[in-house]
C-alpha cells in the first residue's frame, strides 16, 4: 500500500526527461548533431571577418593570418569545419521539401524535385563564387 | 457521492451523441448539457466506419426510391413514417455536415460525389474515400468544441439510469480515473452508446460495443426492439473480423468461391456482369450475402484456412489507380493485417457480425416509452431498418435521429421539472452496490475472459446467421447458467485507478442482458425474415409477424417478448426482389 | 519461431506503490499477433490488473498508442514478429503524465486542441439547404493529408521538444489547424494566427522531425509546421511593413 495515496485522488507520475535524451535515438543525436552545427556556422562567419581585417590592416598581417591558416592544427581544425558545414548545409537542404509546397497547376511538385532544386541552386551559387574566387 | 446537476445528459460520444449534443446547444444556448462517454469520443467506433452515408442529392434520385430502397432492404418490418423522415432530413444533415467541414469525396467540378452500395437502385451514397465514418466523427467532435456549453465527462462509465416519478432524471457513473462514483442528475438524457456485436466471436465491432446503453434501458424497464436482428456483414477479414468495405463491391469487386465462381449468381441475386449491376449480386442486401456464404460452405465451395473458412473478394480487375483513390484504407487493412496487397491478391473474407438492427425502442423523435429518456443511434431502434439493414443508412440515421433526439430531449427539458430527492438516495445505493458487489469481495474462482468467451460461443452457435429452435434453446440456457457464472467471478484488479477489469466485467454483465434478449426475441419470431433466418421457420409470415417484438426484462427468468405493429404509410409488404 | 515471448511491461499503481515498476510476463507467440494481442493475453489469462486502452484494433481509432522498445506505435499495428527474439519493452506514451500502467493522461491535448478553433470558420454561412460549398478534388487534396490525424498522440511522444517545454501545442493540434486553415472553405485563417504565432505555438519547434516519422497515417505535422512558418512570418513582416494593414 502506499502510504501517500488518498482514495479517488491519485498521483499522475510525471517522467523527468533524462539530460542524455538525445542519446536515446540516432534521429535525436543527428538533430543535435545538425543544431550544434550551427556554431561551426558562427565560427566560418567570424574567420571570414577575422581575415577581412587581416586584408585591410596591411600585407604583413595578411602574410600572419596566412601563414597560420596554413600551420597543421589549424588545417585539421578547419577540415573539421568544413565537414560540420557540409553536414549542416545537407541537412538544411533536405529539410526544404518539409516547408515548400509548390503547385503546378493542379499536381504537386514532388519533395525530390524540390530538393534537387535546392541543390541546383547551391551548387550554381557555389560555382559562381568559386568562379569569382578562383580565376 | 459528488452530484452533478445539467438539463440534458448524452450518454456516448459517437456520431449519434456528439450530433444529440450540438442539437441541444443549437436549440437552447441556455439548457446545460454534458456529454458522457467510456471513452474519448474521437475513440467512439462511428470512427472505423467505411462506406458512405446515403442521402438523396441527385437529380435522377427521389426520396420515395430511397424509402422504398430502405423498406424493402428491411424486409417490411421498417416503421415507414420513421424511414420517411429519415430519407426527407438526410440530404440537409449530410449537406450540414459539409459545412461544417466533412471532406465529401467530390466530382470535378466541386458537388457532392455519390457511389453505389448494396441494396440501392440509385447511387446515392455520400462518401468521404473509405474513411467516411472516420471523416464524419472528427469533424461532429470538433464542431462540437465550438460550443462552450457542452460540457463532457470523458472516461466516464454510466452504471445505471435513475428513474423516479416515472421519469428518467440522471445517471450513476463511475469515474475510470479516479474511482469514483457519482450521480449526474438532468431533466433528460439521451442514450447514444452504439450496438452490442462483441457479444459474438467474431465481429468488426470495436472492443468497446457492449451494449450498454440498451442495457441501462432494459434494466429501467424499456423494452428492447427488434434484437433478434443482428447483421453479418460479408466481407470481413479471417481472424481479426476487420471491416472490408461494401464500397469495395460497388467500386467493382467480386465475390469467389474455391473455384473461381462468382457465386452469388446461384441465389437468385441476378447475372454475373462485367460492371457492378445496382441491387444484384455483389450489390445485393448484406443478408442475402451473408446467407449465400452460409450455403456455400454447406456446399463444401468455400476456402478453409487456419481461422475458418472464407470466400474471395477479387478486386485486382479494378486496377491500382481506382483502389488507391477510392479504397486506400482497404488497400491498408489487407496490407497492415493480411499482408496481401488487393491488387495483385485475392483477399480472404467471410461473414462478421457487424450491426444490431435492434435496440432501445423509440419513436420518430427519438423518445422512449420512459419519459425524460431518448435514444438515437445504432443503441435505438425507431425502426428505420427492420429487419435487414442497407450500407450507407447507419450514418445517415446517427445524424437525423441524433439531432431529432436531441431536439425532443432539449424540448422535453425544458419544460421537466428539476431532478427530485428520491434519486439522490438511488444513487448512494449504486455506489454501495459498486463498491461493495462489485469492487468488494468477490469469491468464485471465474475469470471475465472464460465467461465472456463462453458467451460468444454460445450465441455463434445458437444465434448466428441460421437458428433453429433447439439452438435457440441451448443458447437460452447457456445464457442462464453464464449469468450465475458471472456473479462468480473474482477480479485480479481490486484498485480504484483506473480499473480496466472492472470496467470488462461491467460491460459482459451488459453483454449478457443483451444476448438474452437477442435469444429470447429470436425464440419468439418464429418466421424467416432478412437477417433472422429459422431453419425450422424457413418462410416469411406477415400474417403473424408483420410486427417488431419487444422484449422486457423480467426480474427471474426469461424476457417477456411482446408484438408491435408495424407502420405501413405507403409501401405495402411485396417481394424482396434482387438481381432482375 | 519460438513458442513464447517475454514482456517487460512498465507499470504503475499508485494505490500500491509511489513509482512505477517493471513487470515480466510470458506470452504465447503467434505470427499474426500484433503487441496488443499479447496484451489483452495477459490482461485475459495472466494478469487481469493490468490497464491499457484499446477499441478498433483496425488502426483508426488512435487508443493504443504505447512505446514499445522505446519507440512510439499503435500497438494493434506492431507484430510480435518485427521484435523478435525479445523481450519487448512496452511503456505507456512518453510526455504524457502516467494515470496508471499504460494509461497516459491526455487532458494537455484536448485543451490546445480547442485554443486553434478546430472548426470551420466563415464570416458569411450559407443555409445547409442552398447546397454544399463547392470544393473541388484538387482543393480537398490541399490538405487531405493533415486531416487524417487520428489524435494517437504518438507525435508528441515523439517530440522533444514537447517534453523539454510541456507548453508547446505540439504537432497534432498545429497540423490539425493547419487541416482547417487550408481548406477552402474556412475563412479563419487570421483567427487562428495568434495563437499559433505564439512563442509556444509553431516557433517552438526546431524541426527534429521525428513527429513525421512516427506518425502511422502519414499526416506529416512536421511539414504542416514549416509551412506555417512561412506564412507566418509573411503575415508578421507584412504587418511591420505595412501597420495596421491588418484586420
């Protein structure tokens, strides 16, 4: 018997949600996964900025700037990166369908021609700007 | 003992109470009215419906064909003034469910859609794909939240009617999560609790059909219409009893024995055709259908499988583009429970019991000889289907008789006096009576399951598509010695919190009152009319039997089943002709 | 195949104890048995204390959602067979407070169901009598799909965010005015907006997705959340750009 217990008034149990939930399912660690992503975001951002002022402060601290861009750990550091932002760009990407609804006429254009939209276009931005970068 | 107080109670959350229901608020704003339901009402079964819900909308159609559809698909035990109105109300109250946001499968250019459905010479049948009773419910239920003053007991499981003065004037109701038993006292209250089918083996009746409003009444002294008709349905799935629908035969599908053969032309339903004919053969009464199975296993034509044995419904002729469009949840079930795919198989089906055409009797308000008590739905029987009722008339009637009844009960209240002493005291002794009789010490060693499945067993042999007397008899008795049996049975569950094996034994208590009836009424009817087929009664006796029996429960002993006229308006009792 | 299966089944009386426990039974294994059929087994032969709800056993009727081996299903459409060897885990509904064994408390969504107006709003009503509002296939196709929400609630045992912020409307209610909101003959688009703007309306949801996922009628609340955003945050621009170009 349970001491606590008054009749016809019963205690609901409420579950408290463990702080490793995202580790129950491989669905929730790839959601964090994706979500986490986003710092990786942050920090290209930030680079991009850091090497804006390295450009504008003078050829020797662009030469720095360079130089340690190109020291071993840095260089690993940023294949990281750029595998989380690869990661993060996917995922985003094969979220599209889940948002747009798009119509022709009376059918709906299906999730994979949504999709390979999106990717048509990420690719045609990428190669643009590598176009702009490269030549 | 808590008490509540309203004007109108509706016992059930189904398609018929939650229509009652809006009824009531619609009528008078200013009438309290609670809904009471053992389950959530989006759980009620109106949700596994299939098929359709059958009005006239067209222009080749007309009332009259409708009436005369329905009254000879009940063999001409149907009240006619009751089928009148059904079939006059029907075209509104299906057109006011579209406004209220029913998805009505529709044609291209935006109208109502109608199909074909057995026993019907004109397409009249209003469907939403073949989820219609799905459709129908969660827009009747969230329409309903509209109105602030339905309020609900959701989980509440009613025990008893109190009656005084001659009149109803509340319920006594157990509180599944908590325990608690309370009185909720009206000037009226409607019952909308559904049929009884899990009183045999095997039906596409959800677990929670037991009769329990037919009951309640039955207890209160209304007698029970009509009960020896109980409908098979033709096309149910092996095992589980799922519901394939009838809309499978009027998109095209066909019924085939062991060889191949579409049977069903032996038994005078007409000609096989390459296109579905309205009213013959796979489109013909679901009694007829039933019956022509029954006949063809005596034959040693049927297939026998590890769960009986079964006929084919071929539907592969109808191709993937129509199943998918007009049959996905067909296509689903087949999948899902027989791992078949429809288009490419044969899918196994046989005869389930799936409808009471019997129940509370009522006249064409909904009103039942105890006043301040209505019925509607599936728990009533007015009677709009005799003795044999047509697919696609069960939604329509929930929706015109729920609101009939709601508006009589929103009359009747509105002019009854408050709910009086006496009652309260009633319903302390319910409680005393639950708490102790059935929650308290119980010894016997019997199990809810063993007497229940004994139960079932009893009425597929004695009462299931063809009796006879003895049969009838051994039912009888059986039925008897169950119910002392149950007073023997010992709960594994004594607690209060949400007790699902008081609840079971509750509602086999409810079960067994019902199959008595359906026994007794049967024993009665000593004729063969639609579903209630006597093999030592083969032919049809409108001299004796052209009436509806009624029967009363008795304090010892086996009902008292009494005649009722039938009400013939228009259509004098002829041939049941299907097929030419 | 085996003769038996064990279950572990996760109960909870309160009457008798302050926390729920685990529960071992053996049942028969049978290739057509679905987890709920084991059930009603042991509820009929073993052990008839133990609650849990079920109806239709035909997948519409949404009582018998449960969580077995840690994922949320319809236990009257899960065969015995897909979870071999065993022992299967069954637990009531995450998210949802525990009444008592498998019984969840759902009062939370009937409450936020009722807070987006699921009806159909009109300014102007036309008498059922005139006729129905015409709709054609391809209108009752714009969301066909989101009316096919059986209210199982497996989506929110799904959804973590609706068990890290309990305020969230959760996705069943946010599809199911979505259902409404496209459907061309509702005309409460606007008086829906509010309360699904809110900060525990659809902007709670970072699109984990699982809720599509489990969801047994393909209803896809996920994809009906996202589109909202988008029209959302439409209206809000379109609001700040241009004020009181509202209603």
């Amino acid at each position: 018997m349970n001491p606590a217990y008054r009749r016809h008034h019963p205690k609901w149990h409420r579950a408290r949600m463990p702080i490793f939930w995202w580790l129950r399912k491989w669905s929730y660690f790839r959601f964090i996964a994706r979500e986490l992503t986003s710092l990786f975001v942050a920090y290209a951002a930030v680079l991009l900025l850091v090497e804006l002022r390295a450009v504008g402060a003078g050829p020797e601290a662009l030469a720095r700037f360079t130089a340690w861009l190109r020291s071993p750990p840095v260089v690993a550091l940023h294949v990281v990166v750029l595998l989380a932002l690869l990661f993060h760009t996917l995922t985003w990407l094969h979220l599209a369908p889940r948002a747009m609804v798009v119509r022709l006429g009376s059918r709906r254009v299906p999730d994979v021609a949504v999709l390979m939209g999106h990717y048509g276009g990420w690719l045609a931005a990428s190669g643009l700007v590598a176009w702009v970068l490269l030549r | 003992m808590e008490t509540h107080v309203h004007d109108v109670l509706v016992i059930g959350g189904g398609g018929a109470g939650l229509r009652a229901a809006i009824a009531i608020a619609e009528t008078d704003p200013a009438l309290r009215v609670a809904l009471v339901s053992k389950v959530y009402p989006m759980r009620s079964h109106t949700v596994s419906a299939e098929g359709g819900a059958a009005a006239v909308i067209k222009p080749d159609d007309t009332l009259e064909a409708h009436a005369y559809d329905t009254i000879s698909g009940g063999e001409w035990l149907c009240d006619q003034d009751a089928v009148e109105a059904l079939v006059r109300e029907a075209p509104e109250e299906l057109l006011r469910l579209e406004h209220w946001g029913c998805p009505w499968s529709r044609e291209p250019d935006g109208q109502v859609a109608v199909r074909a459905f057995g026993g019907m010479k004109i397409r009249r049948t209003w469907f939403a794909a073949d989820k219609t009773g799905f459709h129908l419910l969660h827009t009747l239920f969230q329409t309903s939240l509209k109105y602030r003053g339905v309020a609900r007991y959701d989980e509440w499981f009613v025990t008893r009617l109190l009656v005084d003065e001659g009149r109803c004037q509340g319920v006594v109701a157990l509180e599944l999560a908590t325990g608690e038993v309370h009185a909720l006292l009206a000037r009226a209250v409607v019952l909308a609790t559904g049929g009884g089918g899990r009183v045999f083996p095997f039906t596409t009746n959800a677990n929670i059909k037991t009769g329990d409003g037919m009951t309640l009444a039955y207890r209160a002294g209304v007698p029970l219409k009509d009960m020896e008709f109980v409908q098979y349905h033709p096309t149910g799935l092996p095992f589980t009893g799922i519901l394939i629908t009838e809309a499978a035969r009027s998109e095209g599908g066909w019924l085939l024995n062991k060889d191949g053969y579409r049977y069903l032309q032996d038994y005078d339903l007409g000609r096989p055709e390459p296109v579905p004919v309205l009213r013959a053969m796979e489109l013909g009464p679901r009694d007829r259908l039933s019956q022509a199975f029954v006949k063809e296993m005596e034959k040693g034509r049927t297939i026998e499988t590890p769960h009986g044995h079964v006929v084919h419904l071929d539907l592969r002729h109808l191709g993937a583009r129509v199943i998918e469009a007009k049959l996905p949840l067909v296509r689903e079930l087949c999948l899902q429970y027989q791992h078949l795919d429809p288009v490419r198989e044969l899918i196994p089906v046989r005869p389930v019991v799936h409808y009471m055409m019997g129940g509370v009797h009522t006249d064409l308000t909904g009103a039942t000889p105890l006043p301040g008590l209505y019925a509607a739905g599936e728990t009533a029987c007015v009677s709009i289907n005799g003795a044999n009722r047509l697919g696609s008339n069960s939604l329509t009637e929930i929706l015109v008789f729920g609101a009939r009844a709601g508006r009589a009960a929103a009359a009747y209240a509105a002019r009854a006096p408050a709910p009086d002493g006496p009652v309260r005291a009633q319903a302390l002794d319910e409680e005393r009576r639950i708490l102790s009789q059935v929650l308290g010490n119980r010894s016997g060693g019997e199990r809810v399951a063993t007497v229940r499945a004994a139960m079932q067993r009893a009425l597929e042999e004695g009462a299931g598509i063809y009796r006879d007397e003895s049969g009838l008899r051994r039912a009888a008795e059986t039925i008897q010695e169950l119910k002392a049996r149950v007073g023997r049975v010992t709960l594994d569950d004594r607690s209060h919190t949400f007790n699902t094996e008081v609840v079971a034994l509750l509602e086999l208590e409810n079960m067994l009152d019902v199959a008595e009836a359906i026994v007794h009424s049967a024993l009665w009817r000593r004729e063969s009319r639609g579903a209630h087929q006597r093999t030592d009664w083969p032919a049809r006796d409108d001299a004796h039997f052209l009436a509806h029996s009624l029967a009363y429960r008795s304090a010892h002993g086996p009902p008292r089943v009494d005649p009722l006229p039938v009400t013939i308006t228009r259509w004098p009792p002829g041939e049941r002709v299907y097929g030419r | 195949m085996p003769e038996t299966l064990v279950l572990e089944v996760r109960r909870y009386r309160p009457e008798e104890e302050a926390e729920p426990t685990w529960q071992r039974y053996q049942v028969p294994f049978r290739r057509e048995w679905m987890v709920l059929d084991a059930l009603n087994h042991i509820k009929d032969h073993l052990d008839g204390s133990l609650s849990f709800r079920w109806s239709c056993r035909m997948g519409v009727c949404g009582s018998c959602g449960m969580m077995v081996n840690g994922d949320p299903v319809l236990t009257c459409a899960t065969y015995l067979e897909t979870l071999l060897p065993g022992p299967v885990r069954v637990e009531p509904l995450r998210g949802f407070p525990v009444i008592r064994d498998l019984v969840g408390a759902l009062t939370d969504f009937l409450v936020k169901l009722r807070r987006v107006q699921p009806w159909i709003v009109r300014e102007t009503e036309s008498p059922p009598a005139q006729g129905e509002y015409r709709q054609t296939p391809d209108e009752l196709a714009a969301y066909r799909s989101y009316a096919q929400c059986i209210n199982c609630m497996l989506c929110y045992s799904a959804c973590p965010i609706y068990e890290l912020e309990p305020g969230f409307l959760g996705p069943a209610v946010i599809a199911l005015a979505q259902r409404y909101n496209l459907d061309s003959r509702d005309q409460g688009r606007e008086a829906r907006m509010e309360v699904l703007s809110e900060h525990d309306g659809i902007w709670a949801c970072t699109l984990v997705g699982e809720c599509s996922t489990v969801c047994p009628k393909h209803v896809d609340p996920a994809g009906a959340i996202q589109r909202y955003k988008l029209e959302a945050a439409a209206a809000w621009a379109k609001a700040l750009l241009r004020p009181g170009s509202g209603p």
